[in-house]
C-alpha cells in the first residue's frame, strides 16, 4: 500500500513540475514578446502578476532566435528592437553584473556583453 502512494505522489509531482515549465516558457515568450514591442506597461504587469523578481531572475529569462535576431537576454532582445523606453527601465531594474552578462546561444557556458543605455 505505501508503494502504490509513492508512486501515486512520484507520478503528480512529476505531472506538476512538467506543467510549471510548460507555464514558465507561456512567461517567457509573453516578455520576450513584451520587450519586442516596447510595451514597458504589459511587461511589468506579468512581473507584477507572477511575482517575478527581475532583480534575482533575469538570467533565466531567455528570448529564442528568430529570422534576423540570435537570441539573448532581455537587454540584448530590446535593443536590436529598438525598445529604448524599457530597454531604461531594465537597466536600472536588474543587478550591475547582470547588464554585462549574456546567455551564450549553444549553451556553452555565459560570456560577458557590454549594454549601453542611450
């Protein structure tokens, strides 16, 4: 009987975290999507609403590559979109050693990358 509720638990913690992720790309593409489009009042409403803190989570937060853009941080996805209004508003948000450090694209560790405010 113990064996049966161990399974039992072992199978809904798996089938929770996996739709914890599922939910935690929906997030990540709605900013990334956010950020795209300079809409600094939607962005920081799902901040608000999923209780996000940019400040300690900002490397986990990674926009994919599209046609024209390799991917990045949010810093990186703002500034080829020209979204200076939030690009700001990111710099001042997130911690200093955060502003120089980038995402590698395959993973290969992180690398540092300058950011400038304009």
């Amino acid at each position: 009987m113990k064996l049966v509720r161990w399974i039992s638990l072992a199978v809904l913690f798996i089938s929770t975290a996996a739709f914890s992720n599922e939910d935690t790309q929906s997030i990540e593409k709605q900013l990334c999507q956010y950020v795209k489009q300079d809409s600094e009042r939607q962005f920081f409403s799902v901040i608000l609403a999923n209780d996000i803190r940019l400040y300690s989570n900002y490397r986990n937060i990674y926009c994919e590559s599209e046609v024209g853009f390799e991917g990045g941080s949010l810093l990186k996805t703002a500034h080829h979109y020209g979204a200076n209004q939030l690009f700001d508003r990111l710099v001042k948000t997130i911690e200093v050693d955060d502003i120089f450090w980038e995402k590698a694209v395959h993973n290969a560790g992180a690398v540092r990358a300058v950011a400038s405010r304009n």
